[in-house]
C-alpha cells in the first residue's frame, strides 16, 4: 500500500485510486455489487448486473484500488448459480483462507428464495461447496424481501439472515445455518433443519453480526420499534439478553426507528445504528444506541442515545476500530452526491479530532437525480490508518451505475 500524501485523520488518502476514488469501470452495464476485503487489504466486489442478471458477478481492486495486473483478474468472473432465475440483494462474508461467501435471492419478485455460493479470490467457483459451488433453500419464503447478511464462524460455519413473506403472506425473518461445506446444519434451528425462525410479531433483519459468546446478533425492526435480538449457538432466543432475546429502543410520539448496522467493541457491547424520522417538525436523523450483553440499553452512552448532527444525514452502516472509537457512515443533508463519515469517542460523544468537529463530508461524482443515486452500503476498515466506504453510484458521463470507493485517513 503507498503512503499517503497527508496523514490527518479525515482527509482523502490522495494515494488511492485517482486522487482518493476508485471507480470499477470494466462492466458496460450497471453493477450493484458490495465490497468486501480480502487477506492482503485487496477489495473483492460481488453481485449483480444488468449484463446478465441471473449471473453472480466478481470484480476485484487491488489494495489502493487500481485493476490487478494479469488478464485473469481484468475482467469479470461471471457465474450462472441457478439457471434461468435473476439473482438480487447479495452480501458477502470472507473466509480466513480468502474464499468469498455470497449470500442472496433468486428467482420473481413474487417468488423468490436465498441462495449461497463460494467463489475464490481469483474468481473460480469453489464446486466442494454445496451442489458445485451452490447452495439454494427453496423451502424458506414465497417472497424473499431483505438479505441482512452473512457471517463466518470459527467453526467455519456460515451463518445468514434474512426476511420474507411465508406462502400464506405471513411476515418473518429467519436465520440460516450452513456447514462449512455448504450441508444444512442439522442441529440449528427449532425444527433442527438448519432453519431458525423468528415469529414474534412483523420483524425485519437488516444486519448481521457474531458476538463474543458464541451468540448470533441481529437488529432491525421488531416488536413495534429498533430492535437489536440475540439468538442462541443453536438459533434459539437467548434468554440471557434481556430476558426474551430482543431489546426495543423505547418509543417516542412522534418518532419512527430501525437499525440498519450492528458492531462490537472490544469489551463485547454492542453499537447499532440507523434511521430515525420525527412527525413534527418534520427530520430526518441518525441514531446510534449501546446495549450491553444482557440486553440493557447502556444509559452511560450519552444518556442512552447519539442522534448524529447535521449535515449527517441517516446511518447506514457503523465500525469500531480496535481502540472502541465508532465510524458511522450517512447520507448528507448537503445533497445526493455527498457522504458522510463522523468518528465517535467509545462513550458516544464525537471525536473532535477527527474532520470538523468530529465529521467530514465527502464528495461523490455521481449523476444527481439518477433513480439509483448513491447508494452508501459499506465502511471497511483496510488498515488502523485506512478507512474504506464503498457504494455504488450512476457515473456522471453515462449514467452506468457502478461501484465507487473512497478511502480516508483515520
């Protein structure tokens, strides 16, 4: 990786791509794909494109975000998973041996179902894993709606959220356990099918994340509010958080929440963050709140709640670095071309060294008004110095949507 140019916390590594953005440009049709870093600090991207869309599509970055030498790897890896069904709503997990886990939809909008695959980091389908390098679970949703995500065990295990409609056009979410060959885990699950299912009320999973006690955590919306839930090795609700498994921000009048993102500290407490909208006076805001392990909302985490300033606009995803100070990732009430990335002390307040006070808002070259816009999905920590915030945005000259990274010192 080069040295960077300027070395202050909040400024554009100038070094990275052309002058600090890296566009991925070798596809002549959109490409919605999100980002993932491989063992050396590379940046796979995976997912899909208007080219093919029943293809699972991997595209590559070397570490300072140029296209890697060799012609293999100038071009992108296209696989047919399930054939004659467009895929949708990809995320992806990395293994500790560099393969990629990709975790999405198949199929209509009125039928569809997830499916996993595993590809190498040169791009070739892993074919020991599942049915030639697939998995699908056609008995899971009539309607998929949300991939929350997908996660490595230390077991190699491969766990993943999602949420859909049941046939009969009931609302749940679900949690799917794989072995690390791709078989169902026959010990997960109620029904000990490698299927466990949330029916507690209308709930929505948007993130996914491995605690430290060998727990599964998720957030979203649940129970009538932001909920962060927490399930069992076995995919049951953990009775030792909060008592039933799931904890809800407490509801204000006026005011609608989700969380959107969920990470860990090192001491184990959880930080999730997202979006949260007030009737009157009409605003648009980000919200971040700590739980500890037992579920409890932490009151000492600026009194139980950050609401991100403005120009931050919303949350989209949120990092911890080793040392427990918080990375958020917004929208920005500065327009559609613009991202906000703000740094947090570990107790919640900002970090005041960090940008202008605590925030710097960075510029996207995008098409403004494009119905894709800047889509803000991932902040990937590359190195203690190195910030990635990857998204996927219509370029300017063409209108093509691609991804685009952008990479700040921290």
């Amino acid at each position: 990786m080069q040295p960077a140019a300027r070395a202050v916390p909040g400024d554009i590594d100038t070094s990275f791509g052309d002058g600090g953005l890296a566009r991925y440009t070798l596809l002549p049709a959109d490409y919605h794909a999100r980002a993932v870093l491989g063992p050396g600090g590379e940046i796979h991207l995976v997912g899909t494109s208007d080219i093919d869309p029943t293809a699972l599509i991997h595209g590559r970055l070397d570490a300072d975000g140029g296209i890697p030498a060799g012609s293999a790897l100038r071009e992108c890896a296209r696989h047919t998973l399930v054939p004659g069904q467009t895929l949708s709503n990809v995320r992806c997990a990395m293994q500790p041996d560099g393969k990629i886990v990709a975790f999405g939809g198949y199929g209509s909008f009125a039928d569809s179902h997830p499916f996993f695959a595993r590809i190498a980091a040169n791009g070739e389908l892993d074919v020991s894993f599942g049915e030639g390098g697939v998995v699908v679970i056609p008995d899971l949703w009539g309607r998929m709606v949300q991939n929350a995500g997908v996660a490595i065990q230390v077991d190699g295990k491969i766990v993943a959220a999602s949420s859909g409609f049941t046939p009969d056009h009931e609302e749940m979410s679900a949690l799917i356990r794989l072995e690390a060959d791709g078989h169902r885990d026959a010990g997960f699950g109620e029904r000990r099918n490698g299927i466990a299912l949330e029916k507690r009320g209308n709930t929505t999973f948007y993130d996914l994340l491995l605690g430290q006690d060998s727990n599964i955590l998720v957030c979203g919306f649940a129970v009538g509010g932001a909920s962060v839930l927490s399930y069992t090795s076995n995919g049951m609700p953990d009775e030792g958080f909060n008592n039933d498994g799931i904890t809800t921000i407490p509801y204000k009048p006026g005011r609608y929440a989700d969380f959107s993102a969920i990470t860990l500290q090192p001491d184990g407490s959880v930080v999730v963050a997202g979006d949260a909208r007030e009737e009157e006076p009409a605003a648009f805001m980000g919200i971040m709140v700590r739980v500890d392990k037992t579920g409890q909302i932490d009151s000492a985490f600026n009194g139980g709640e950050v609401i991100l300033p403005k120009p931050l606009a919303g949350c989209r995803d949120v990092q911890v670095l080793a040392d427990g100070r918080i990375i958020t990732l917004s929208m920005s009430t500065l327009g559609e071309e613009h991202a906000g990335v703000g740094r947090w002390l570990p107790d919640g307040r900002p970090d005041f060294t960090f940008g202008n006070q605590g925030h710097v808002i960075v510029e996207l070259p995008t098409e403004t008004g494009s119905p894709t816009r800047a889509f803000l999905d991932d902040l990937l920590v590359q190195t203690s110095t190195r910030l990635l915030i990857g998204c996927c945005t219509a370029a300017p000259e063409d209108g093509i949507v691609s991804p685009i990274l952008a990479r700040l010192i921290i």
